[in-house]
C-alpha cells in the first residue's frame, strides 16, 4: 500500500504517535498495516502541519514536541523523493560483474556444498529449481534444459538461483556415493504429499515484503487449527462448547477462569478481560513481544516441528491441500466446510429459523411462571412485572438460565437468545446463540428495538455493557438504553447505530468499573470517532462495579424509605379529614359575618384559614395516590407543544412534575403546571427552567 493515508487513518497515527515518546517505522508499518514509506510520507504531513515535532535517530523516530490536532492536516502535500539516477545504478551492476569475473564466476560453486547446508539449517530461504535426474556421481549438476526463468547456464553447468518458494523437500535429500547428494522429488500425481513434504516447504524467508507476510498469516488463519496450536504453546485450552469455540486461560494476564475464546474455524481468539482479538501470529506477538513479521515466522517454525513429530491435527484439512495453498499463496482459500472434524451441517432458511426461534422465545416466556428461583432473582435484581413483560424475559428449564431474546432492531424478529445461568454450581454464568446467518452476537445490540422510537424522537441512545444495564437504565432512569454484550463497541454495531437510528444520535458511554471497562471504553471511543458520532463518557459511582448494580442499590433503598412514607399516608388517610371538612364547611356556610361581634370575626376567620389548608390537604394526599403513567424527556411535537410522547402532550393549566437540579446528586421532583408567556410555554414557580430536554412526568388516577 503506497497511497496516503485517509483522514481516518491519519488521526490516527497522530494519536499513535502523541501516546508514545519513541517509535520504529517498522513496528508502526505493522500496526497500521502500511508500507514504512507510507509510514514516513504521513509523519512528513503531520510536521509539515506543525502538529508533531520529531527527531530521526538511527534506532527510530523520537516525538519531541506534539499540537492539538487539525483537519487541514489532511489537506497538505509532500512532495516526493527524487528517483535513483539510472547512471549510478548502472555503475553498481558493473562494479559487480566485474567483481564477480575476478573470483571465477558464480559458477564454480559445487551443489555438494551448496545442499547439505540447506539440509541442515531448515530456516534457509534458498530453494532449488532442477529435477532429481539432474546430478552426476561428482556432485556437479548435469546439462539439461532449464525449468524456470531463473536457472542460468555456465559452462554446462546449471547454477539453482535464489527464489522466494521452496519448490524442494530438503528432508527428502538422500545420499548416493560418498560426498554425493541427490534429490528425492515429490510425486505430486499419485498424491504423495506428506506432512513431512509440508513441512519443508514452509519456509518464510528473512528479507521479504509485507505483503508476503500478510499473505503468510491469513493461511496461517486458513490452515493451522488454533487451539491445537495453543495447546502447543502451553495454553489451557478446553472442549468446544455449543458455540462452536474453544474456552481458554488467557496467558496475558492472571486467568483462572477461561475468558478467552479460540475459534478454530475461523482461526482467531478474543480474550473478553483484555478486550484484545487476533490470530495466532497475534498471540505469539504478545506472549513473546516480537514483530508480527518474527511472530509470523515462529508460528511456521512451530508447524513445521509439529508436522515432522506426525502431529497432523495441527491441519485443518490433508496436507495435499495445504501444500497447494502454501505454494499459491492468497489464491487457494480452504472451503468453510472441509474441517476434517466440522460435520456437514443442513442450511436452514433464516425464514425457518426467525420461526422456530419466535416459538422458542414465546415458550421460555411461557416457563418463566414454573420457575420460583427465577422469578426470586428478577426480582432481586430489581426488575418488574412490566419491564419482564416488555423485553419477554423467560426460563430455559433444561439450563435452569434466565433467557433474553435479542430482537431485529427493526423489525422484532427474534435472531437469538442470551443465557444467563441462575444455577450456584454453574462455572460460565453467561452464553450465547452460537453464530449463524441469522445471528451474530457481535452485530446486533440488546434492547434497541424495544427504545428505538424514544431513542429517534430524543436524538439519544445509551449504550452499556451487559443486558441488566440496559434494562435497568431504561426502567429507572426512563432513558433509551441498549447493551453491546462486551466490553466496548463493534463496527457492525456502529453500523446498525448509522443505519436505524441516524448519524446525528448522541450517544452515552456508560461504562464499568474495572479494568475491562476502561479497555473497552478506549476501544469504543475509537469506533464512535470513526464513524462521526458526538459521544460522551459515563461511568457509575466508585463503589459500584456497573451501573445496574447502582441503580439495583438505590432502588432497594428508595424502597425502604417509601416504606416510611406510605406508612405516613395511611395514618393520614385514616384520619376522617373528609367528613370534618364537609361539615365545617356546612357549618361556616350558615354564618353571617356581618352580625359578628369583633372576637368572634376573628375566629371565623381562622377557621375558615384552617378549612382551606385541610382542603389543600386532602387534595394533595388525593394527588399521592395518583400512579406515575408517563415519564420521559420533554420536546416540541408537530403542533408546537411540548410532550413526553406521542400520547402525552401539555396545553395551559395542566399539571406536570418535572426534575431539577438534574446534575446534582440526581435532581428532586416538583409539582407545577404549563403556562404561555405568548413566546413559548414554560413551568409556573419556574420559570427560568428551559423545558426542552427536561426530564417529566404525569399522575392520574387508576381506574
């Protein structure tokens, strides 16, 4: 890749490059998967824009100084290198072939010589052209017709040059004669193939294009069974589960339970505590700290040891086929189906399958009332009969797991469920619908169908870790929330953002409290940023590990102080103000004031005080009992009122409680009602609240 980099792609190298203080070309040619030239031409850019200042060392590139980031960086021009002038180059090839006349010529040298050393030394780049019939009992190479572009002839001699892919097994040298060797060749038409054949041919040279090495790691991906692989490198890798992956101990930080997942079809892992995903290159990069090129190459030594102990597990198909990838490399790609231990699956029509699941969705929903431990834990976990009944929360029974469907974002569809175990004996608390052409875990976002409209109408979205965040957040908070089911964002995921909800969404990352989240949250920002989101970061109280555990807490607490308050409305109910206030009333009605002398005025002008604060009284605690219907953000409909939504809208004189102080400590409600200045509506007794954005709600009586 020669071209400039993309805007994108620029950012972030400025990034890269502010967070660390020192640099090799090399290794950031790695990361960005560019050529180094690209690498150079790009941090010319950024010095030309005056956003970095550096210093070239003969180790790498020191970053002395660093500006706030510009997008007229993108708009500079560098101008490039001048081109090798052609005379010097023709003076270098001279120089040589002079050179190469006064030792004798290239010539001279014996294949006796030349072909031990590649016997022995496996990591050779070397690799020989003529057939086996080619060598005489001295050793020298016999005339014959050549049998590549790249075989010179010198006095009757042909002299094997040096190519990129080895096209010989040195494993299959065999001695003839004393200090004779000859080439055993590969019979390629009676499929004589072998692992060992294999084997030899996988050598990546030291000197070659990224490209090349690139190449290498996707048929690395293609060929090499991950976690026999893993296994190998001493990782604890466990049976394949319903999912089709394999659970391991992650070797990059203390894992005593498996939190990484090796996918062998696929040949990649992700390890959900480090938020980090690769291959096996990968894997070997960060266990060994090496250079992707060097992590390519071990993992190719390490098969190539492997295939000549026999271990052909390490293969995911017969060693004939692999060898035919190695040798056309990037253009023989192994079907999906030709795991030697993957059976022949039926392909079932995502029609069939959206069917079987919303029957299978319904019944877990069904069950859930069979379950009184599930019901305990809902419950427990602060979730209600209403919020249950909205997401259709069910039971697996043959699990003993709380079940929650992951619903099209559009359309309702169920592509897939989420397992949540309730058994004290369960290892793994958490697991998935296994991957198919109906559902990805990694493309969909838990409860965005159910907030989608109130998401769209407030141009906000919510986005947590795991699924109770969400449900909570929306059941407490009144706020459109839906769970990405990791630790941070994919870009499937801020795809499906773009295309359902818009480009113009705010969205907040509420994030956890541990070390995953903070990875995460990085990664996320990353995403969002690409893609053009306005976005901000939230994080629960310290104490808490996420945000479902916060409001979990506060509600149980709200709980036990609402206990103290219903307890005041029932002494206060039973007193019978009611029937006091009807006769006083009666009583005050047949009383001429003018008659009175003036004690006795004064008197009845505090009872009638008193009567009027007993009507407000009873009015108020009438309002108490009065149940919450409606709660939302307040914007402007279509016909210029405000509204929490499509149901609820306020005209002059209607009563409505709405949250101030917002931001600190979570607000309070007061109740006041909707008047017109004749510019706009705004809230009696407060009047400088800006309506727009303000979180409110409405009362009235159950019937």
């Amino acid at each position: 890749m020669n071209l400039d980099m993309n805007t994108n792609k620029l950012y972030q190298l400025y990034v890269y490059l502010v967070n660390h203080s020192f640099v090799r070309i090399s290794d950031v040619a790695d990361v960005f998967a560019v050529h180094r030239a690209t690498v150079w031409r790009n941090i010319r850019k950024l010095e030309i824009a005056n956003l970095i200042q550096t210093q070239r060392t003969c180790e790498g590139v020191k970053i002395e100084k660093v500006g706030e980031w510009r997008q007229d960086a993108t708009q500079v021009k560098v101008v490039p290198r001048k081109a090798r002038d052609s005379n010097v180059a023709s003076k270098t090839v001279l120089k040589e072939k002079i050179r190469i006349q006064e030792v004798g010529g290239r010539g001279n040298a014996r294949t006796e010589q030349v072909v031990p050393n590649v016997a022995m030394e496996m990591e050779s780049n070397v690799a020989f052209v003529p057939s086996c019939n080619c060598v005489d009992k001295a050793g020298n190479v016999a005339s014959q017709e050549p049998a590549a572009a790249n075989v010179s002839y010198i006095k009757n001699h042909i002299v094997p040059q040096l190519v990129t892919r080895a096209r010989v097994n040195p494993a299959t040298l065999v001695n003839q004669q004393s200090g004779a060797t000859a080439l055993k060749p590969i019979d390629c038409e009676k499929g004589e193939i072998t692992a060992v054949s294999l084997a030899s041919a996988l050598i990546l040279p030291s000197k070659v294009s990224t490209d090349r090495v690139r190449a290498a790691a996707t048929w690395i991906r293609e060929w090499i069974d991950l976690p026999v692989y893993f296994r190998h490198l001493g990782i604890t890798v466990q049976r394949e589960n319903r999912s089709g992956e394999h659970p391991c101990l992650c070797p990059l930080h203390g894992d005593t339970e498996p939190s990484m997942y090796a996918n062998s079809e696929k040949g990649i892992w992700y390890c959900h505590a480090c938020s980090i995903s690769g291959d096996a290159a990968e894997m070997v990069r960060h266990m060994y700290g090496m250079r992707f090129g060097d992590a390519v190459r071990k993992v190719l030594k390490d098969v190539r040891q492997l295939l000549f102990k026999g271990e052909t597990r390490v293969l995911l198909a017969i060693p004939g086929e692999a060898y035919r990838a190695w040798i056309d490399l990037g253009k023989y790609k192994r079907p999906r189906n030709q795991s030697s231990r993957k059976q022949k699956t039926t392909t079932v029509s995502n029609k069939l399958l959206k069917m079987q699941r919303w029957e299978l969705a319904h019944k877990y929903a069904a069950d859930l009332c069979l379950s009184q431990d599930a019901k305990n834990y809902l419950r427990e976990r602060g979730l209600d009969a209403n919020t249950i009944r909205t997401y259709g929360i069910g039971w697996d029974q043959k699990t003993n797991s709380i079940v929650f469907s992951n619903r099209d974002a559009v359309t309702g569809d169920v592509l897939g469920f989420t397992y949540r175990s309730i058994a004290p004996t369960s290892k793994k608390r958490y697991r998935n619908t296994p991957d198919d052409s109906l559902f990805q875990k990694g493309a969909v976002l838990f409860g965005l169908y159910e907030v989608l409209k109130e998401a769209k109408r407030s141009k906000t979205l919510y986005l947590v870790e795991g699924g109770f965040d969400a449900i909570l957040m929306r059941q407490e908070l009144r706020v459109p929330a839906a769970a990405m089911q990791a630790s941070h964002l994919s870009i499937e995921q801020a795809c499906l953002i773009e295309r359902v909800v818009g480009k113009d969404v705010k969205i907040y990352v509420v994030r956890d409290n541990d070390e995953a989240g903070g990875k995460g949250v990085e990664l996320t920002k990353k995403t969002l940023q690409s893609k053009g989101f306005d976005y901000e970061v939230l994080r629960p109280k310290n104490v808490f590990k996420d945000i479902a555990e916060q409001l979990q807490t506060e509600k149980q607490e709200r709980m036990r102080k609402m206990g103290k308050i219903n307890t005041m409305k029932d002494l206060l109910g039973k007193l019978p103000l009611s029937v006091t206030v009807q006769k006083v009333n009666q009583i005050l009605e047949n009383i001429e004031p003018s008659v009175l002398s003036a004690d006795e005025r004064l008197e009845y002008h505090l009872l009638n005080r008193v009567t009027e604060h007993l009507e407000a009284a009873l009015y108020d605690l009438s309002y108490l009992n009065k149940k919450v219907t409606a709660q939302g953000r307040l914007y402007k409909n279509s016909s210029g009122r405000y509204a929490i939504n499509e149901d609820h809208y306020f005209t002059c004189g209607e009563t409505i409680e709405i949250l101030v102080n917002e931001e600190e400590d979570g607000g309070y409600w007061v109740r006041t009602r909707i008047e017109h200045n004749g510019e706009d509506y705004y809230a009696v007794d407060r009047p400088k609240i800006r309506l727009r954005g303000t979180m409110a709600r409405v009362r009235y009586l159950q019937g």
